[in-house]
C-alpha cells in the first residue's frame, strides 16, 4: 500500500465526509438557469444581483494581425483562500476542510479553511456564513504568515486573483465536523492522490513560506539535489527582467467584448461551443447539497473538452535541482506573461506548437518524480482535470532552453511566489507537489 493510499484517521474521516455530503449536478438548458439571464444588449450571462460572475466575450489580437474570440469569466472581485495553521506538539497542522463544489468529478475534495468569493463571505446568496473568516479579517486575526494576490486561469479568467493567506493562531479553534486539524506532512503527502486536494488549498501550499517547511525526510541523489535547489534563492532579479523583457515584446492586444460578438462560437439551447468543436464549452448546471451555505442553485460553469497537463522538466546541474520554467502568454492575465511550468496544454492557441512537449511525453517512467492527476476550481469549472508531474531529465539531454524558457532554481521559484502575478497557477500548484518530494 502505498503512503498516499494507506489508511490513516484522516482517511476515515475523509469518507465519513465524503459519505456525508448528499448532493446532485444536474445539466439544464439555460432557460432554467434561476437568477441567471442573457443580457438583452451584448448577450453577456449575467446574476441578477450584479455579483458573482459574468460570462462575457474576449477579443485577442496578435501582432502579426490574428485575431481570435472567446467566451470568458469576468470576475472582479477579490476572494479569500485561506489557510489556518497551528503547532501540536512542535508540528505544523493545517485546518482544512472537506468542500463540495459542483464541476469537481468526484464532487468532494479538500479545500482551504477559508474559500470564498466577496459575494459569498458577504452572503450576497443569503445562505449560510463564511466559518472561520474572522481569523482572516479584521484587527482579532491570528498572526499572517502570507497574504498576497497570486492570478488564476489566464485563459478562462480575465484579470481574476485572490488574496492567498496562511494565519497562524495560538489559541483554541472549534473544529466543525466537516473540518479537520491536519499535519503538514500528511497534507503534502495527499498531493500524490488523484483529485484529493483542491486548486484553492494548492494554490495556497505553494506559498507556503520556508520555516514552515517540515524537514526533508527522503534519501537519494535526487532528493539531495532538491534540497540544495531550496537554499539557492538569490538572481532573482536577473530573472524578474528576462520576465519584463517578454513582457515587452508585446504579444497580445485583448478586450473584453459582449459575448454575442464572439464570432466562431454558438450559442444553443444548452451550451455556448466553438464551431470547430474545440477548447471548452460553457453549460448550466442545478446543484442541490445538503452541506453547502445554501442547498440549491443554478449556475453557468465552464467545460473543458480534454485533460490538461503541466508538467516541470528538472535536471541536476552538479549537485543542485534546476527546473526549467516558461514566460507563457495567456490572455486574461493581467500583465499578460507569467512563470508557468515547462509545458502547458492544452495550447492557448489551437495551432501553437509546444515546445519541450515530446521530452514529457516520451520520458522514461523511472524518471518521472511526481505524476498525479488533479481538479482545477470546481466552483466555475466542470470536470477540469489537469495532469501534474514532475520529470527529471537524463543527464545527457541536449537541455537547451530557448527565449520563453530558463532554468531556475525551487528557492528562486519561492522567493518569486512571495509577490503576485510571478508564478502563475499551475506554476504554484506543481511547487506544492515539489514540496511533497522534500
């Protein structure tokens, strides 16, 4: 059996908390969406109450003179995604909690203390509270560790971030049934489970700051070499201005546009679809759950046609992990261009050629260091599936590494997440599952 597999009392809680959580996803036209509409002028899919989200259009025009248009989340607000930690017995615990969201395949995973939109901590839905905000906000919280803006999905998000925190607190904390005190090791180790932990929860363990790091406990030449990889943060700034640097060349030029204009896309009775059968779809979907703040709704959701991968390549350059890190473009971020993993798919556009692609899908399973398959945001997203992995490369690859790509070090990479909008992500996510391999 193996560690990720091996029971545990997390591991009875956890199906006693997936047991626990009744709820049904059903498809529905859109003509049963509840509080939900199609603008009258534009087309856009909007709440009746302003809030939450909107489904709008995206014009991208390249300077060669391409242009290409899509549908795309438009989600002002700033949420939260919040972790609490607390020392037992000089070991850090992580409250997490078991969260149903209505895109996750498997429906329950688990998710930060805190997860929750503006609208939803303000009960724009007039259900249930936010538990556990009140350590996150205000002048009674417990000590911020992290609190930064880190981006999400450049290409179904545009211009969407949260604040990303970990709050460390001394005193006693009521745990709800569907929340548990969780070791940090264990936690890292549940990354190596298929569809287990969350985007939100790690989106937010890939900020984690270095002294809270449990200490390294794997041997071997590779694990040694990740090590010293993490105590070698500094040229930070040589990095920062090779990323402002592409940033400069001006790629993109994108807008948000009224939905009904985005040419190449159809809207039917139950889904919005590329003509060419391509990319996602956005669907509608009635949600009742008898654990959420509130026990039914209707919501749009967006619908990936195929499994993404993100994978880092790394080698060892002589005693040290280096791992090659890509400047990708993706149009709804707001500065255009941030670090993102070796390969990304699928492509931003349909006709660009991945590089380094071959090199992940050809390598040797010996050398495949970390290979699990996990959700992506399972409030907006429906069965978004991403494959994570980690690949060491031969020593004798030709390991070139192009203008969009650098070598870099995890403690470059850590020191960089400390700022938003350098890691995008996948990037931030697939630094979590580094931190699983100490």
């Amino acid at each position: 059996m193996t560690e990720a597999a091996a029971d545990t009392p997390f591991r009875a809680w956890w199906r006693e908390r997936a047991s626990a959580h009744r709820s049904e996803v059903t498809r529905i036209p859109f003509s049963q969406l509840d509080g939900w509409g199609f603008e009258r002028h534009g087309g856009n899919l909007v709440h009746t109450s302003g809030k939450f989200f909107t489904v709008e259009g995206l014009r991208i025009e390249t300077d060669d003179g391409a242009e290409a248009r899509q549908p795309i989340i438009h989600q002002p607000e700033i949420g939260v995604l919040g972790i609490l930690v607390k020392e037992f017995g000089g070991v850090v615990y992580c409250l997490m909690q078991a969260k149903m969201e209505p895109g996750n395949l498997n429906t329950v995973q688990l998710s930060p203390t805190v997860q929750a939109t503006r609208s939803n901590y303000l009960r724009v839905h007039r259900g249930g509270r936010t538990r556990y905000l009140e350590h996150f906000w205000g002048a009674d919280r417990g000590s911020v560790l992290v609190d930064v803006l880190q981006s999400e999905q450049g290409v179904w998000f545009w211009h969407k971030h949260n604040r990303n925190m970990i709050v460390q607190v001394d005193g006693d904390v009521p745990v709800h049934e569907a929340f548990r005190w969780v070791a940090l090791p264990e936690l890292l180790a549940l990354l190596h489970s298929d569809n287990l932990v969350n985007m939100d929860a790690r989106t937010v363990l890939g900020c984690l700051p270095r002294e809270l790091l449990p200490a390294e406990g794997r041997t071997g030449a590779f694990a040694a070499a990740l090590r010293r990889s993490y105590e070698t943060g500094s040229g930070t700034a040589a990095i920062r201005s090779w990323l402002h640097d592409v940033k400069g060349r001006g790629r993109w030029n994108t807008r948000l546009i009224p939905l009904d204009k985005t040419h190449g896309w159809t809207r039917g009775s139950d889904e919005i679809s590329a003509d060419d059968g391509s990319g996602f779809r956005v669907i509608a979907v009635r949600v009742r759950s008898v654990n959420r703040e509130v026990p039914e709704w209707t919501q749009p959701l967006l619908a990936p046609r195929e499994e993404g991968l993100a994978a880092f390549l790394v080698r060892r350059t002589g005693d040290t992990l280096r791992l090659l890190v890509q400047a990708r473009y993706e149009p709804g971020l707001l500065d255009h261009v941030e670090l993102a993993p070796t390969v990304r798919t699928p492509p931003v556009a349909a006709d660009e050629e991945v590089p380094f692609l071959k090199d992940v899908l050809s390598a040797d399973p010996r050398h495949i260091r970390f290979d699990t398959l996990l959700s992506e945001e399972g409030g907006r997203f429906h069965h978004a599936l991403t494959r994570y992995q980690v690949i060491e490369l031969p020593a004798d690859h030709p390991a070139g590494a192009g203008d969009h790509h650098r070598w870099m070090t995890v403690g470059q990479l850590m020191e960089l997440v400390r700022h938003g909008h350098y890691l995008n992500i996948e990037a931030r996510s697939l630094l979590a599952c580094l931190h699983s391999l100490r």
